[in-house]
C-alpha cells in the first residue's frame, strides 16, 4: 500500500460487500480513519472496510478526475475495472 505523499484514488470494499471510492494523500491513514468510524458518513455505517484497489497521480486533479469516473460507473462496471487493472 502506497504510504504518503502521493496523489491517490482509492476504493474500499464495505463489510456489506459495497463499495465506496475516495482520495487522499495518505492511504494507510485515511484507511484507518475510515476504520475508526471518522472517514466519512458512509463507511462509517458500513465497518469494516479494507482496500482493494488504489492508483497513484501525479496531481490531486487527476486523482480526483479518476475517482469522478469511476463512481459514474455501474457496480458491474466497478468491478470490471479493477479486475482489469490489478
């Protein structure tokens, strides 16, 4: 898992197999801040949550463009991308 001082997006997977997308700068602190029941409104429902997939950008602006995308897409669609890209 990427650490710290990149430009990261990243998708959880919930306790109810749901999945939820985000950016950071820090991955494995905002994975357990998310953990803790701080990360936002929705995961903290839906502990606990692990990671399954993150991309690293040059930019906060790209990551955040790619974390756009991909909650456009339908959960099937999800799912295919980062089978495809792991």
């Amino acid at each position: 898992m990427e650490k710290s001082n990149s430009h990261i997006f990243y998708v959880l997977e919930c306790a109810d197999q749901s999945l939820y997308a985000g950016y950071t700068n820090n991955l494995e602190k905002r994975v357990a801040t998310h953990n803790a029941g701080k990360g936002a409104k929705y995961t903290k429902s839906h502990r606990p949550v692990k990671c399954i997939y993150y991309e690293t950008y040059a930019t906060k602006q790209e990551a955040m463009r790619a974390e756009y995308a991909f909650k456009q897409l339908k959960r099937s669609e999800k799912l295919k991308y980062i089978g495809g890209h792991q």
